[in-house]
C-alpha cells in the first residue's frame, strides 16, 4: 500500500468499500500502488496496467490495454466509442466484486502478462479518423487553417476531429468549427 493513495480510500464516498475490497485484490496480483489522475493506479515495472475509478452509477477496474485482453466472460466494456485502447469491469456494489474475486484476478494477471510481453494496442492514424466536410471545405477555402491545422500534434488534430464529427446535423458541426478557428490559429488544442 502507498500512503500517498490512502486518502483516496479515507474519503467519504458511496463506494468506499468497493474500492477496498478492489484494491486488496490488484494488490494482492503484486502490482506497485501509485497515485495518478487523482486515482490509485496499479503498474508493473513503471507502466501502467489498472486503475480504479468511480461515477455515479457504478465504480470500475480501468485496464490501459484491456482492448487485448480475452475477456472470456464478456464483462469489458469501452466507455465510449472513441476510446481505442482501454476497457473497463463496472460494478454496482460490493457483492459483484465479492461473486467474482477469481474472475477479476484473472483478468488483472492477464493484463499483467500483457505488460510483460511487451504487447501494445494498435492506434487508429490521425489520417484514419472523420474528416467532416464542413472542415474539408474549411480547409481546402482558408490555406492557413490547413496549415495551422496539419501543424498540431496528432493528439490535438485528433481532438479536433471527434468533437467536429459528433454532431448529426451540419449546422451544428459548421457552427463548432467556426468557433474553434482562432484556437488552430493559434496551435492550441481543443481544451487549452
């Protein structure tokens, strides 16, 4: 245990026994106990594996690379569709946890062996993501959009992309676009 993440499992919260009787098993696997995120994450030598977090509704085991794990008992799930790498086990009280101690084990020792065989989880391009036509047009009427745009990091050029592309009606993602223009300008990311 690291003293540093106890005050995560001090807090007052709905599911403070869930996240005890969680981070007993992950420890138990011999993962190290950081805090990152503002969450208790488990790695093996210095990467990543699992962490835990909680909403509303439920709280979760968040495997990094769970998108290469088995999952033989079909219980990860992707939090959105955009998500590429990551997959969760979501439980809603402390029994789902206690019925399936072995499961939940074997899927961190899974992703344990996943770490140690050095394997990564293949990223979709950039250039693979939607291109709405709004921004094509955009693009291909205003050179120094285009510029700025191809000059941001892949990571910011693919925020951009999904926040453009969500919308159904093109009103909407014309009406997103223009007011993010002077944020490319400028080489700044969606959220800076």
């Amino acid at each position: 245990m690291n003293p540093k993440v106890d005050w995560f499992f001090d807090k007052e919260t709905k599911w403070q026994e869930e996240y005890a009787e969680l981070r007993m098993l992950i420890l138990d696997c011999g993962l190290t106990e950081e805090l990152k995120w503002g969450c208790p994450c488990y790695t093996f030598q210095n990467c990543n594996v699992v962490l835990i977090h909680g909403f509303k509704d439920y709280c979760a085991l968040l495997f990094m690379k769970g998108a290469l794990l088995q999952d033989e008992e079909g219980i990860l799930v992707q939090q959105t569709r955009n998500v590429q790498a990551s997959r969760q086990i979501r439980f809603k009280e402390l029994q789902d946890i206690i019925k399936s101690k072995s499961t939940i084990t074997a899927y961190i020792k899974e992703a344990i062996h996943v770490e140690k065989a050095g394997l990564n989880v293949v990223l979709k391009k950039t250039t693979e993501f939607n291109l709405p036509e709004e921004l094509k047009i955009l693009l291909e009427d205003m050179p120094e959009l285009k510029t700025a745009f191809e000059a941001l990091t892949p990571g910011r050029q693919r925020g951009y992309l999904l926040y453009f592309s969500s919308p159904k009606q093109s009103k909407t993602r014309q009406e997103r676009i223009e007011k993010k223009i002077q944020q490319i300008l400028q080489g700044k990311g969606l959220d800076d």
